[in-house]
C-alpha cells in the first residue's frame, strides 16, 4: 500500500531507486526546515508574485457568484511557477546543476528555464513536436530563458512522449541531474511532493474567499490533465467534507472518466490504455490536458468519493475561452477553459474556480479554430 | 563455461531466429513482449518495439511466439522481458502461469525494481546507482542469475565497454551468491569479451535486434562471433 491506496509507487528502472531514495530524504529534511519554507516564502512574494487574487466573475456567470482564483497572474502565466520554484531549491540543496523537465503546453518549461536561469542552473526540456507546432510562442520563451528545448519527434509527439524522454535522460545522467517533474504524476516521492508545492493555492484560495464571502464554497473546480493544479486547489478543502471538489478533465484524454488501472511514466493510476496494458492516445485541443496519465492521488481520491471528476469538449471549453475574454476581460489559457466550461452549469452558486493560466500561448490554436 | 545471452522481440519471424541464435552458441533467449512506453529502452529496442505492436503483437500473440520458440530450441532456457502494464492488465500470476506454460525460465520486468512485488519470482536487476543494500536485495530475490546494468542509461550499443562494470561486478560478487550476467551497450566481440572477463555472462540486446533483420543466417552469424569472443 502506498499513500493513496493501490495507486502510486515506484515503477522505474534500479537505476533511478537510489536518486528516489535520495529525493524523499531530501525532501523530508526540507519540508522540516524552517528556511526552506522562508526562502520558498521570500521566492514566492518577491519575485513570483504571490499571493494572487480572487476575482469574481459576475458577468461570465450572472446568478452565481463564481470566483477566480487568479494563478494566471502568476510570474510566467501559470500556476507552474509554484512546483518549479520549490524543486529548484530542493534540487539546489541536493547538490544538482543541471535539471531535466518535459512539457506538453510549455508552462512548466517555462516555469523550468525561468527558475533555471534564476538559479545559474543548465536546462534541457523535451517537448513533443506536435507541442512545439502548437505552442510556438513558449518554444520561442525557453530559448531566450537560455533553455535547450529538445524535440521529441516520435509516438504521438506529445506530452506522453516528451516524458518518456525527460525520464531516459534522467537514467542516462542521474548523477548531475534533477528532474523537475511538471505535475502531481511519476514515481514517489513526486505526487506528493508536486502537491505539496502546489497546495498553496488552495489555502491562499480558502482564506480568501472566507474573507470575501464568510463561507466555504460550495464546489471548488478546476481542469485536470496530469492534475497539478487541481490537487493544490483541493489540498486547501480536503477536509471540509461539506466542499465539492469537482476536476474537469478533457472529453477526449478522461484517464479518470474513462480510463483503467495501469502503469505509466512510474506510477500505478487511472490510465488511458487497451485491455493489453498499452498506452493508447488522448485527443483534447489542449496542449497541458493532452496526456493518457493523471496523478495517483486523483485516482485515489475518485475512488473513495471525496472527489468527482466530469469531463469538457474541445468546442465547450472554446466557448468557454470565449465567453471569459468577453465578459470579464481575462482570456484564460485552454486547460482552465475547461474547468469554467463546466462551473457554469453546476448545480451550486457559491463556487471556486482554479483559473490555472493565462491564454496568451493558445491565441494562434484558438484562431485557427474560429 | 561464460554464459550468452540474447534478446530478441517478440515478432512472427522470431522462433525462427532464435533458433539461428541458439546455432551461434546462446545460451539464454530473452524475448521482449513490446510495450508502448519503454523506459528503460533506446531507440534501437523502442522503435522494434513500435513495429511489433503496429504488427499486432499484444500478450497473447507473444505469448504464442514464446510457445512457438520453445518447440525450436531444445532445452534453451526463454526468459520473457517487458514492463509492469503488461502484466498489470494482463493479470500478474495468470501472466507468469500463462508464459511457464508456454516454457518460459522466469522473466524480467524492466520497471519493477527490486523488493516490489516480491512474490512475482524473476530476474531482478542492478545498476552502478545501486546501493551495497538494494544488490543484496535484488540478489535474494533474484531467479536464477542477478541482472548486471552495466551503465546509467538505456539500452543500445555504445563506442566502448562501460567503465563502471568492474566496480558493479566487485560489489556484487561480495554481496550475492549468484551468476552475474552483464548487459546494456554490450554490441561488438571485443566488449562481450571484456565483459565476460569481469562477470559469469553477457547479455546483448539492440545489436542483436538490428542484426536479426538481416534475417536468420546473419544472427547465426553474428553470435557464432560473440560466442568465440568469450
């Protein structure tokens, strides 16, 4: 058993066992370090721009008192920075000076060469070819962030392979090197320690909106595509049993909706794959929900009922793009287009939404949608 | 006598060249069964593994690939090597009655590292990473032979024999109490015969696999030059 029931582990050559071990201990050492949470803190207020705001959406949803909370406004546009920033120091405090990451939407690249260029530390990020095509404008802020973006130009040319490579690279040079997974998935210690970092969302976004409102939410929602950003958000309302928390995956990539227990990228979840145990492909128009896996601690959470997981059309969360840039002036990226598709309809009026990232990278996909 | 092992992926054509190879002087016949996402593989096996599947060879038909090999090669022992979602979906015991049944010797599982799932019996592996702790480990939970790694990378030929096997090999003659075989970037006589010298035997993969679409009288061949190398 591991921390989320049968889900998770360590399905990952020998080689990399020892580097895992190595990772957890210094993990632990750090979330028991009092100056690992200051520098975090002074990283994340200086520099980051934490704490970002809650902002209601009165227009985008009249009757219900939709509230945003704003990682768009982030350093870099996501809520990415938050994950990279912490494994940045925690990769500084292992002695590493070189990190390895994947991308598929190219925020955790960025997020990945932004702290590498703060920390002096060398950056190589894989990244599918068919994201590269999609996602220009990212591949084009790594290389000026001093990044060297690889292409993964095989399989589907996505996420899924951009992974599989972050992590071969990551055997091959184990030794030197850090790999700055991008999202709550892999083999332990990542899912926890990637929601960890992330979890700041959550508490800032609770407090927050007790203070504007003087309740609990009634749903907290947000898009799922490995889960990030939806596990921060829910680690801050875990246990208000009376908060619906509500992931909103891509119709075309469920890996919670429609998928089967399996094996992928080290862990053991809820995955897109035949009745042979092979990964089959996800389709979303969306670059960051473009992936087959999705963190264990999702499954995990599906299965005992504390979360429920529903599922967005490419056309409804481009709609949703749509409609969030008109009435209220924000154009969010594709990934939380999913997750406003879905608020509006719920059967709830007090309701939190993780708006994840800013849609500046998505314009040219979604014009040539229109 | 030094040990040779060779693999091969599990394709229509296989049985006949592990025949060939068994020829040339193998001892052992890994066979992959291909999965989609192979982390432990270089482009030589992945891209194999990516013909196999396209060719339709999901478990069953591998299995009926290993059942065909074992009625050509004798006694040679056939170990079954791929990745934990296989078996995940296939089913864990059913796969490891299924493929003795169909006369496998064990197996290796690529992502499961030793001490998970400790009563799913195969070869287990180490690598020059591995702690003096986890070769004993894998060392008493290993079937029959301890898997050496000899690098830290993926499988696929490289320029020269990795340095870091004759400190790997030391460790685990001190640790263990079973024959060693040394594998990845192992490709040329020169290699298999220098590894050979450090361990009990050597395993080669993506040469192997390169050689073999040359067709059966080519992998004879190529491991007759192995097999007089150590």
């Amino acid at each position: 058993m591991t921390a989320f029931g049968t889900y998770g582990g360590r399905f990952v050559p020998e080689t990399l066992i020892p580097a895992l071990d190595e990772l957890e201990q210094g993990w632990r050492e750090a979330l028991a370090d009092d100056s690992f949470h200051a520098e975090l803190h002074h990283l994340a207020t200086t520099y980051a721009g934490r704490p970002t705001p809650l902002t209601l959406a009165e227009r985008f949803a009249p009757g219900k008192r939709i509230y945003l909370k704003r990682e768009d406004l982030m350093h870099t546009g996501a809520h990415k920075l938050n994950n990279a920033l912490g494994q940045a120091v925690l990769a500084r405090r292992l002695g590493k000076q070189r990190i390895v990451a994947e991308t598929g939407a190219g925020q955790h690249g960025v997020a990945t060469a932004t702290v590498c260029a703060r920390f002096g530390f060398e950056c190589v990020v894989y990244m599918g070819e068919e994201d590269m095509r999609r996602q220009k404008p990212n591949v084009e802020r790594m290389g000026l962030l001093g990044a060297e973006v690889r292409a993964v130009d095989f399989g589907t040319k996505t996420l899924k392979e951009a992974t599989s490579e972050a992590i071969r690279d990551w055997i091959t040079n184990v030794e030197t090197t850090h790999y700055l997974i991008g999202s709550c998935v892999g083999p332990a210690p990542y899912p926890e320690l990637v929601a960890e970092l992330q979890s700041v969302i959550g508490r800032e976004a609770r407090e927050q909106l007790l203070a504007a409102e003087g309740r609990l939410p009634e749903a907290v929602v947000a898009c799922v595509g490995g889960g990030s950003n939806a596990i921060g958000m829910f680690h801050g309302f875990l246990e208000d049993a009376d908060v619906r928390l509500v992931g909103v995956e891509a119709a075309g990539a469920a890996s919670l909706g429609t998928g089967r227990t399996g094996v992928l990228h080290g862990a053991r979840s809820s995955i897109l794959a035949d009745e042979d145990g092979q990964i089959t492909d996800a389709h979303s128009i969306s670059a960051g929900l473009d992936y087959p896996g999705v963190g264990p601690e999702h499954a995990y959470l599906r299965d005992i009922g504390r979360a429920e997981y529903v599922g967005a059309t490419d056309a409804e969360a481009l709609a949703a793009f749509g409609e969030l840039a008109r009435t209220e002036g924000i154009i969010p990226a594709l990934e939380p287009a999913h997750a406003l598709a879905r608020a509006r309809e719920l059967d709830a009026e007090l309701i939190l939404v993780c708006l994840s990232g800013r849609g500046d990278k998505d314009l040219a996909e979604v014009l040539a949608q229109s | 006598m030094k040990k040779l092992v060779i693999y091969l992926m599990a394709e229509p054509e296989t049985p006949e060249l592990a025949r060939a190879a068994v020829d040339g002087g193998a001892d052992i016949v890994e066979l992959g069964f291909p999965f989609s996402d192979p982390l432990a593989d270089g482009p030589v096996v992945r891209r194999a593994g990516e013909r196999a599947l396209a060719r339709g060879m999901r478990t069953r038909q591998c299995l009926d690939v290993l059942a065909q090999t074992r009625a050509l090669v004798d006694d040679t022992p056939i170990v079954p090597m791929t990745y934990a979602s296989i078996l995940e979906a296939y089913g864990w015991e059913r796969f490891s009655e299924d493929a003795a049944s169909a006369g496998a010797t064990s197996m290796i599982i690529a992502d499961l590292p030793a001490g998970e799932r400790p009563e799913s019996r195969r070869v287990q592996m180490v690598a020059p990473t591995s702690t003096d702790e986890r070769i004993a480990l894998a060392g008493a939970e290993t079937d029959g032979w301890l898997y050496l790694v000899t690098l830290t990378g993926t499988t696929g030929a490289r320029g020269e024999l990795s340095p870091a096997l004759a400190g790997l090999t030391e460790r685990a003659r001190r640790l263990v109490d079973v024959p060693l075989y040394a594998g990845f970037g192992i490709s040329t006589p020169e290699h298999a015969r220098a590894a050979a010298e450090l361990a009990d035997g050597v395993v080669v993969g993506s040469r192997a696999v390169q050689v073999a679409e040359e067709g059966p009288g080519a992998l004879r061949d190529y491991v007759a030059s192995l097999r007089a190398a150590i």
